[in-house]
C-alpha cells in the first residue's frame, strides 16, 4: 500500500517537472527569436524554489511591440432640424408686455394664438367655431405640435397614438367635406397646407396564395373576352342565312 502510493507521488513530482521543463524551453525559444528579431535582450534562468522542489522564472527582459489599431469612428448621423410651426408667429399677436421679449411667453399660449391664426384661415365668418373647416384646423395644430414633439422625443409611444387618431379623425371630416362641398374642401387644404391622399379601396393583408388566386382570376377573364370577341368577330364576317318561302297551296274550293 505505501509503495503504490510512493510511487504514484513520484510520478506526479516527474510530471510536474517535465511539463515545467517544456513551457521553459518554449519560453527560451521564444525570447531568442524576439532577440534576434528586435534586437532585445533577455535573460531567463531557472532554480529550485525553497517552498517546493518547483522551477522558477527569475526574470524576463521588457521588449515593446507597438500596436496599430486603425479602427473607423462610428459616424451619427445627425437629426434634420425641424421647423417650429410657432416660428411665424407675428409680434404683434403676442402680448404687450411679451412682443420685445417672445422667449417669455409661454409654450401653451403660443400654441393658442397659431390655432387662432389657422382658424382665421378657414372660418366662413368671425363667429364659426364649430363647422367643419374649423375643426380641420385645430386638428391640424394639434398634429403639428405631435409632431415636432416626437421628432424630439423618437420614443414616446403615448403621444405617437393620439397623434395617429387625431390624423384619423382630420382624415373622415376631409373626407365628409369633399363629398359635400368641395369648394371648401380645396380652399381649406390650400389655407393649411394639407396634402389629401385618397384611401384604398379596402384594407387586405395581401398573402402569396391571395395573390396568385387573383393573378389566376384576372388570367382566365381575359381568356373569356378574348374568345368572346372572336365570336363576334365570326358572328360578324359570316352573312346571316336566308329564310326559304314557304310553298303557296292552291286554294280549294268547299262544296
């Protein structure tokens, strides 16, 4: 028993030291070649340790490489600087007291006045707060503030929604106004500067089996109409047939 065990110490003290002895000559290999490479000096000697019958580094000479790391910026692209809608604002709708300094009137008061200034556009006189064209206006506003806002704030789903239904809601008052008086209906989109584009026809998630089924569908009417004509054209080119006299019976007498 304590020979096996003697013996399997004595080889794992052998493995040691041999494994140690390789990682020592690659070291010195090593070392060399950068010698004669960089012209460097190095110097590495091996003893036994005090603590433990283990080999040892004593010391390595410094040589430098330098690294040349050319790695490319990551370019930002910058935002495009939107315009404020309240930026045309004439001085003389601010307040008095505000006309020599137009920072210190307030954000939500801007507001009010570019909605009155809009609603002037397209009302059809000073008293109409409550006909179409004038709720197409403070929509449009209202839209407008959304979106400067978001081109701020890319992120803010809450008011990215409201302003989808207010575009919504303006979509179906157009809608209305150009079905019943179109006159107004092109007065109030050049006033505000609002660009109509019609709707689909109908909303359809148009798969791969839709497609080809309507593809297939459109094919075969085209086939029907093209052999449809060709029979007119024969109907046409053939003269109609000539009806035969009925043969004429003499008459007889009754007695």
């Amino acid at each position: 028993m304590l020979s096996s065990m003697a013996l399997r110490s004595a080889f794992k003290s052998t493995s040691v030291v041999l494994r140690e002895c390789g990682v020592l000559s690659r070291l010195k290999g090593t070392c060399a070649s950068l010698q004669l490479k960089h012209g460097a000096f190095t110097s590495v000697t091996t003893g036994p340790s005090h603590s433990n019958n283990e080999t040892a580094l004593t010391g390595i000479g410094s040589f430098t490489i330098q690294s040349v790391r050319n790695y490319a910026r990551v370019v930002r692209k910058k935002k495009p600087v939107m315009t404020s809608q309240l930026s045309d604002l004439p001085p003389t709708m601010l307040k008095m007291e505000y006309a020599a300094v137009p920072l210190a009137q307030t954000y939500s008061e801007k507001l009010k006045l570019k909605t009155e200034q809009l609603i002037a556009k397209v009302q059809r006189d000073e008293a109409d707060r409550s006909s179409t064209e004038v709720k197409v206006a403070i929509l449009t506003s209202k839209i407008r503030n959304y979106q400067e806002h978001l081109h701020k704030h890319t992120k803010d789903k809450a008011n990215k929604r409201w302003m989808l239904m207010a575009i919504d809601r303006r979509k179906k008052l157009l809608k209305h106004l150009r079905v019943t008086r179109y006159d107004a209906f092109e007065r109030v989109c050049q006033q505000l500067g609002i660009t109509y584009t019609f709707p689909p026809e109908y909303y359809r998630h148009a798969t791969r089996r839709w497609l080809a089924k309507k593809a297939l569908c459109i094919k075969v009417f085209k086939e029907v109409q093209k052999q449809k004509l060709e029979q007119r054209k024969k109907m046409k080119q053939t003269p109609p047939p000539t009806l035969a006299e009925p043969a004429r019976t003499p008459a007889t007498g009754t007695q």
